[in-house]
C-alpha cells in the first residue's frame, strides 16, 4: 500500500500482528502512562474544562491491559497541568479504577497521579501538603496506587532539599501501601527545574536517595524522567533493596529496561503491542537456559530496536508537547475517532512531524489497520491542503 506524504510516495511494509496474551511480564513491571481521549464535540479550546470522551478513554485502558500492561493514569501522558483539570481528573481516577477490576485489582494493575495542581495558588509547604493529601486521598479511596506527582507548586514554594524531605515524609504518613516517587525533568515541563532542592542533578540525586533511605518501607519505586541513561543506571544501583527504579526514559528504554529497570512510560502508550511482547521475551531470556539467552535477548532488541526511533520523534524538543503524538498514534489505529485533545493540543506539532510519525510507526510495525491508517491520514493532510 502505498500514500503520497510530503516529501514524496512512501509504501507501507506488511502489517504485524501482536498478540493480546493479557498476560503480565514477570521479571519487570511494565506500566503504560495512558492519554485521555477528547470529546470531539465538547468545548476542548485551550483554557476550557476537560471535555473526554470517556467510553473512548476506558476503552484505549482496556486495550492495555489486554497486553498485559498495567496503566499509570491520570499522569503527564493524561495531560495534567496541560489542560485535564482536576474535575475531570478525579472522574478518570474513579472510573479508570472501576475499569479496572474487570481485569484484577486496581492496586496493582492501576497507579494514579497525586499532585497539588487544584491548588496552583498554594503559598507555603502546609498549603502544598494539604493540596497533595487531597488527592492521595482521591486515589487510594478508588482503590488504585499512588503515584506522587513533582509539583509545580513545591517547586515554588521550597527553599531547599528539607522543604520537599518535610512535605514528602508527610505525604508517605498518609499512604496505606507503598508509593512510587515521580522525578519529571525539566525538558517535560520547565516549571520543576531544581526539584529534590537543587539545580545540581547530583546534589538532588542525594536528596531523593535520603528520602527514600530514609522512607523504603514505603516507597515501591520511583519514576525517573531525566532521559540521561548513565544517570538513572547509577541511581538504581543506590536505591536500597526492594525499591524499584521505573525508567521514564523514552529514548533509552531498551537497553534501561534489559539492564534491570522497570517501566513507567508515556511511548508504552503508543507501542504497547510491541512493549508487552518485548517484556515477555525478556522474561523468557531471564528465566531460560543459557544457551537460547542470547537469540532471545537479540529478539527483545530486535522487537524494540525500530520504537526507537518513533519514540525519539514523539519526544523531540519541545518534549511536553509529545502527547500530540501519542494521540495521533491513537487515531491512526482506531482507538478513537477524532484527532482531537483537551486544550487544543493536537495543533502542538507540524504536519511535517506527524506525517514522519506515521512512517516511524509504520516502520515499527505499529499500525494494527494500515488501510485506516492511510485513509486517516490522507485525510489529515487534505484538511491542510495536501
């Protein structure tokens, strides 16, 4: 099949089919951070309440977890502090929870963002604590695990590295099971520049690694978006024993993930097939003998050797703006029937950058109907006068 993209005719290869087992990997966690999908006909303008589509949105989380994934919602991908407001934040908790127990238990095939982004007017550490409590509160009364989000505000308010190790040892009081810590870097939004008390990258490396010390019975894991490989390898070699590292590295997932991390990741979002299929390699090559080790980790590169690229794309600078290309992704396969998003944010990239998505995933063998696939985005191109 062939589509005539700017820049010139471009032949699709055959489509590839992954199979949707439902199983989970067993040697590494693996949770897709998921988008929300957009009411078409709601008011979605930027500055406007959330308007979601929500059988769409429940629908693309049972489309994880029919891949094995579990789903960290109500994050980045979801579009917090980019439009998802905290009405319909707390519906999405509530309903993606119910959702959930379809499939097993939503305190472990579910984790929800806790942030302080209802209260953006919050002006010192107890204004902050009780901002996060509340939606601590929100996510464990659903049932689901508790993701602390970084918070705009506590960025504002701290003063250094004590502020956040005073407001997170509140916080982790509060939680009845252990949490997982979220360190989002400045390139996924500038407003969480020095988060853990300091600009320097190690000294707050030594904050969060105090505060986990100090708190490991209840801290699951921590999320760590810093996109620096070298970085994130040396961290987990410091967490104490039985908290995990979850990369949120979506340009060296591949090799953090076969090194020992686990995942929480917004580009599972848009290669789930792929992701759930590499998990279930790796477990193979982890838990089988010696001599298939080494044609089943090829096969794991090879399964996620070409996301690499797509996820690349998706997350170029500027990085916030990659849920446009995890929604349009979502449209392309089906999962929804607008190219559409809260805020307006579909219009946050080119048509130059989506088309190159389109042939990326194409690539990767991640367009499950490439029929629809063209037909889609043949249309989006005419609508830009192609």
């Amino acid at each position: 099949m062939m589509i005539d993209l700017p820049g010139g005719a471009y032949t699709l290869r055959e489509p590839v089919t992954w199979p949707a087992t439902g199983v989970p990997a067993t040697g590494r966690v693996g949770y897709a951070a998921a988008h929300v999908v957009a009411d078409p006909l709601g008011d979605n303008t930027p500055g406007s309440p959330a308007a979601v589509d929500w059988d769409a949105t429940l629908r693309f989380r049972r489309h994880l977890w029919s891949y094995g994934l579990r789903v960290a919602d109500a994050m980045d991908t979801a579009q917090r502090n980019a439009g998802l407001d905290w009405a319909a934040t707390k519906e999405l908790i509530a309903r993606s929870a119910r959702e959930a127990r379809d499939f097993g238990d939503p305190a472990t095939l579910l984790a929800c963002g806790a942030g302080t982004d209802h209260a953006p007017g919050a002006a010192d550490l107890a204004a902050v604590t009780a901002a996060y409590a509340e939606q601590i509160d929100t996510v464990q009364s659903a049932g689901a695990q508790v993701i602390v989000m970084a918070s705009r505000e506590l960025a504002r308010v701290a003063s250094g590295p004590g502020d956040y190790h005073q407001v997170y040892g509140k916080l982790l009081g509060l939680a009845e099971r252990p949490v997982i810590l979220h360190w989002l870097g400045e390139m996924f939004d500038p407003r969480l520049a020095g988060y853990w008390g300091s600009a320097d990258v190690p000294a707050a490396t030594d904050s969060l690694l105090e505060l986990i010390h100090a708190h490991a019975p209840m801290v699951d894991g921590v999320k760590v978006s810093l996109l620096d490989e070298e970085h994130e390898t040396g961290l987990r070699a410091a967490l104490p024993g039985g908290v995990r590292l979850y990369t949120g590295d979506d340009f060296n997932y591949p090799s953090l993930i076969k090194s020992g991390s686990h995942a929480l990741l917004g580009v599972f979002d848009a290669i789930a097939p792929a992701a759930a299929a590499a998990l279930r390699v790796l477990d193979a090559a982890e838990s089988g003998s010696e001599a298939d080790r080494d044609r089943l980790l090829a096969d794991y590169d090879e399964i996620l050797a070409p996301t690499v690229p797509l996820s690349r794309k998706i997350f170029e600078p500027p990085t916030y703006h990659y849920k446009t290309g995890i929604v349009f992704l979502a449209w392309l396969n089906g999962h929804q029937d607008a190219f559409a998003m809260v805020n307006g944010a579909q219009s946050a990239r080119s048509l130059r950058h989506l088309t190159e998505v389109f042939r990326l995933a194409d690539q990767a063998g991640l367009l499950a109907d490439p029929e629809l696939a063209v037909r889609r985005m043949r249309a989006l191109l005419a609508v830009n006068g192609r």
